[in-house]
C-alpha cells in the first residue's frame, strides 16, 4: 500500500515537471513570434467577423481609439506583393498557350490562406466600413481588423482565415515615424549617388574598360546642342549630353546574352499583361543584331535573360516550394555563369544586368544579383531600390501583343473637362483613401473603384483618361502602377501618389516637367492643390507629355528613342559613369 501511494507521489511529481516543461517551452515560442505580445485568431460565422486578440474578441469591431490595425487580403495574393491584380489577369489571359493563369492564381491562394498585416501602420480615428467578400461573392460589414491594442507592430503578423476571401480596410493609415522621401529629395539623392560614381573597379582590366572611359570624357564634354530633332530639350536633365551618350552607345555598345536558362523562366518573353516590359526588352534584346555579340570578349554588359514574372509562375511547381526555392534557383544560375565564365568574376557580376517588372523581383535578386545592375518595375525607394545604381522600369499594359501602340492620343487641352480622373480595384490602403475624400464629392472630380471590364466598360474608361487634363496614378499594393503610362499614352498629365517610388528613367528624364507628385497624406487637399497649378504651367506639361510619349512605346521592330533603347540607353548610362554628367541641369554645364 505504501509503495502504491509513493508511486502515484513520483507521479504527480513527474507530470507537474512535464507540463512545467511544456509551459516554459510555449513561453520561448511565445516571446519569439514576430507579433510577441499578443496572438490573433480571424473567423467567420453566422454573418458576423470577429477577431481574437489577447483574449479579447471583438464582433464587427468594437469602438477604438489609436490603434495599431491590419490590412489585408485572406484567400488571395499578398497584398505586399501582387498589385493590380485584376489587370495582372486581364493582360495575361491567352498570352501563351502554355501558361495557365487560373492554375497560377489558386497556388497564389492555397500558399496565402491567410491574412497578412503591413508593419508599423496606425488608424487615425475618423473610421470608415470596409467589407468582408465571402466566397458566395456576399458582403458582410466590417470596420477595420485590430491586431494589438495600443502596440506597436515590429514584424508581419499573420491569422488563419478559411472563410474569407478579400478583406479591404478604408482608414487612413500611416508609417509611424517613416517620412516619405519627395521627388526633390530623389534628384538629390541622384545627384550624391552620382558624384560617388558606383563603378566596380574589375579585378584586371579590358579594352572595354577603357573604351568606357573614351566615351566618358567624350560626354563629359559634350556641347551644348540647339537642334533638337523632334525631341523636347525640357523633360531631359541634361539634353546634350544625353544626345551625346545615346549617339556614343548607338555606336559603341556591344552586349553579351548568356545561352545558358532553360524554359520558360528564361528566353520565353511574355508580351502581355501589366508585366509586359520585361517581355518585350527581353524578346527584342534577343533579336537584335546591332548591339548584341556572339563573343563575350567583345562586350561592355552581360544580359541575364529570365523572367521574373515565369519565376513566380514556377511556384508551387516540382523543385519551387517555396519563395526561398525561386532565388536559390537563380543563385544556382548565377554558380553556374561564374563556374562557366570569367566575366561575372572579374567584377563580381557589376557589369551584368537584368531587367525585371514582377513586384517579387527585389526579392528574387537581392543576394544571388545585388551587385548587378537591377532594371525593376518596382522601384521603392524605401525598400530595395537604389538610386543611382538601380534604374525604374515602366510598367506598361500591353492588350495585344500584335499591335502595342494600339489606341493612342487624347482630345486637346480644350476638350478636357475633367479636371481629375481615377478608376482602379481598391488595393491597398490608398485607394480606398482616395475615393473617402472624392467619390462623387464634385462633379469635375471622377474618381471611381472598379469599373466594368466589358467593351463598353473599358472603352469608358480611355475616353475618360483621353478627356481629364489630369489622371491620378495612385499606388496599389506596390509603388508601381501601369496608369504612369496609361496617363503618357492618353495625353493625361500624370498625378502620381505613391510615396517612394521612383518613376521611369528617372536619371534622364526630368519627370517635374511634365507630371504632378503628390504625397499620400496630402489626398484631402487633392483637388486644391491641382486647381492651384496655373492654366500656363498646365498646358506646358500637357505638351511635354504628348512629346514624352514616344520614350515609352514599343514597338515590334525598335525605332530610335523608343522605350527599347531608353531603358538600355539607362543601362548604359549607369555602366559608364554617363548618370554622373545627367543627373545634373543643362545650365551646370554652359
């Protein structure tokens, strides 16, 4: 009998041990979330939303004060990384027959069903309702989803979500302590990144090198050019001497494209869709045989021929389980260039470039291609975009691959009686803002959400871009947005607002001249600040983007100055000190 009572006493004792054990390893668990002091728990049932946070639920949102909020999307693409979703469908639908876009979107659904929350954001107290999509395409009522009362996020938090589709959340949110950098600031930073001219001393010289340096002093001497030739001297930075570094590298530039890539990720173009740019540099790079050399001693630049936009396709697919498997496949690429070739060692691959518009692609290439010269769509200054080093690719939608420049031009200065248009799918926190403050406030102000995407649908919404003197590009998920040059196209003068982002070859082109920039916090005062713009200085940009225009075209066979050869025009640029010279004003040098 004393044995019996000794043994249930080592029991007991055992047992408290264990769970004492198992408590303190949830607690380690616990203080190494990312989210740390609190958990989070998102459901859906009998209509109503709610959320768990630190024991705590609230039923369709319970009255706040300040506090820390999510923004997010359960069921769908990653609202950090995937914009303009329903342009990204509507371009890449019958593209190529290999490429199955309802098979791409569910693996963007199965590997995200969830919701992901934005770092560092905060509500003000002036909220607004949002909705829950379910699957039955129904709406539920919702406020905002509260992940931590009074908390400042550290890291993304995620919760699991089987039932929701799309969650939008309209408050005004802000990067507490993150001050956006303006365009004034960017020609600055232009400026110092030049002077401190980013060039990789090789580990032995060429007879390119110093061909480069040729062309150099050639540019750095450029005289003042008067005759223009159908080009307008106000939207460059410096015009001569962009003439001059574009006749230098019509003349001199010899690039190498590496054979090696296996299909579709490389040497397979996608020429539709809002990730058509990288498609069509690759496919006409390819084809060209004025700057292109089959001997790779002879070249000043080595082109990395892949698709970013293929790559992420390959998620989900055998050998890319994961976001991870897609850079290790190109730093498996990049060993295999290095152990085949001796160019990529001689300078540690800073003369390579690549050309990418996917919003992953910073990711993709951050270690295996960080010290290449990057051609990125999504040029976020805030993030991995380097000015000075990296050049902004335009995102351009191409509907048909056939005809590219289909549909251009809009009415005259006259017949604009718009004063600001914007329709788009409310991604992001943006958008949402945009339309609190001016849907259907006043009647010159037509800033809409979604619109229909049958003909009638799509024609309305060209004439009314051809019909507004202004045409608001506002950020989606990302920084990039197609309406850029939608605006360009249509003879609209672009109202960018999306803080951080670095337009289009933005180390030539003076955007200033011929665009608007607004800061995300200034939407409330959106409209006064485009009625104060005075009729002259309008006019002198509307004019400037008709002229502009031809820089961002493609078309099938290159034509000079197109968008073919600015963007490799960029590249060349940045490889031989030319942005050094361009960043700087034309009166800098007389």
């Amino acid at each position: 009998m004393e044995v019996g009572m000794l043994c249930q006493v080592h029991l007991r004792r055992l047992l408290f041990v264990i769970s004492a054990m198992a408590s303190v390893a949830v607690l380690v668990q616990l203080s190494e979330l990312p989210y740390k002091n609190y958990s989070s728990y998102l459901s859906h049932n009998n209509g109503k939303t709610f959320m768990t946070v630190e024991s705590e639920t609230f039923l369709n949102i319970s009255p706040l004060t300040e506090t820390n909020v999510a923004h997010g999307v359960a069921n769908d693409t990653n609202p950090l990384q995937l914009p303009e979703r329903d342009e990204y469908k509507r371009g890449a639908e019958g593209e190529n027959k290999d490429y199955d876009f309802d098979a791409e979107m569910n693996n963007d659904r199965n590997s995200r069903s969830n919701i992901t929350f934005e770092t560092g954001l905060t509500i003000d107290k002036s909220l607004t309702l949002g909705n829950v999509t379910s699957k039955d395409n129904s709406y539920v009522p919702l406020k905002v989803i509260i992940v931590s009362m009074n908390k400042e996020i550290q890291q993304v938090a995620t919760a699991t979500s089987s039932n929701i589709t799309t969650v939008l959340g309209t408050s005004t949110m802000k990067k507490r302590g993150k001050k956006p950098t303006t365009i004034s600031q960017m020609n600055l930073l232009l400026h110092q990144a030049s002077g401190s001219a980013n060039l990789m001393s090789p580990k032995w010289s060429s007879t390119r090198d110093r061909e480069l340096q040729k062309a150099r002093l050639q540019i750095e001497n450029a005289p003042i050019i008067r005759n223009t030739l159908g080009l307008e001297t106000s939207v460059f930075r410096n015009f001569s001497m962009f003439k001059r570094s574009y006749k230098l590298m019509e003349r001199m530039l010899k690039v190498y494209i590496y054979r090696e890539g296996e299909k579709p990720i490389f040497h397979q173009p996608m020429l539709r869709g809002i990730y058509a740019s990288e498609g069509w540099f690759m496919k006409l790079m390819e084809a060209n045989k004025k700057f292109v050399v089959k001997d790779p001693k002879k070249a000043h630049l080595f082109y990395l021929p892949f698709s970013s936009l293929k790559l992420r396709i390959a998620l989900h697919q055998p050998n890319f389980a994961t976001q991870n498997d897609l850079g290790k496949h190109l730093q498996d690429y990049i060993d295999m260039i290095a152990s085949r070739y001796h160019f990529w060692n001689r300078s540690n691959g800073a003369d390579h470039f690549l050309v990418a518009c996917h919003d992953w692609a910073p990711k993709f290439t951050r270690k295996s291609m960080g010290s290449c010269i990057k051609t990125l769509c999504n040029s976020n200054l805030a993030r991995d975009f380097n000015i000075g080093k990296d050049i902004s690719l335009p995102v351009t939608y191409i509907r048909t691959s056939q005809y590219p420049i289909k549909d251009l031009g809009g009415n005259p200065p006259s017949e604009r009686p718009v004063l600001a248009f914007f329709a788009g799918g409310m991604h992001g926190y943006l958008r949402p803002v945009l339309l609190k403050y001016w849907n259907d406030k006043v009647p010159d102000m037509k800033i809409f959400g979604p619109m229909p995407r049958d003909i009638e649908g799509k024609s309305k919404y060209r004439e009314l871009m051809k019909s507004s003197k202004y045409c608001i590009c506002a950020k989606g998920y990302e920084v990039h947005t197609p309406r850029v040059v939608e605006s360009i196209y249509y003879e609209c003068v672009p109202v960018i607002i999306s803080d951080n982002y670095v337009p289009p070859l933005f180390g030539v082109l003076d955007w200033e001249s011929f665009s608007v920039f607004v800061l995300e916090e200034d939407v409330p005062n959106l409209r006064n600040i485009l009625l104060s713009i005075p009729e002259e200085k309008y006019l002198a940009m509307q004019r400037r983007v008709k002229l502009v225009q031809q820089h961002f075209l493609w078309h099938k066979e290159p034509v000079k100055y197109d968008l073919f050869h600015m963007i490799l025009h960029s590249i060349w640029s940045y490889w031989s000190c030319v942005e050094e010279c361009l960043a700087h004003n034309e009166e800098t040098f007389n």
